[in-house]
C-alpha cells in the first residue's frame, strides 16, 4: 500500500486531463480543473 499515493495521482491526473481535454459541459471542465488542483496538493512521497 505503500505506493497506493502515488497510483491515486496518476488516477487523478488523468482523470483532470481527460475532463479538461474532453469536456464538452463548463461543469466538467470545472471538475477536472479542480482534481488537477488536488492532484498537485497532493505529496509525491508521504
């Protein structure tokens, strides 16, 4: 489980790239914005 941090942040991040490139409503735009801004508050290493 040690690298479980490091997993849910390349999780996020494609989820935000996905959202933000993809995203055809203003609100999933939105969404992806915010999960990039928590993929990057997020610690590489804990």
């Amino acid at each position: 489980m040690k690298d479980a941090p490091g997993i849910i942040k390349i999780f996020l991040g494609a989820i935000a790239t996905f959202l933000i490139v993809f995203g055809i409503h203003w609100l999933a735009i939105l969404a992806g914005v915010i999960l990039g801004i928590i993929y990057f508050v997020i610690p590489k290493r804990i």
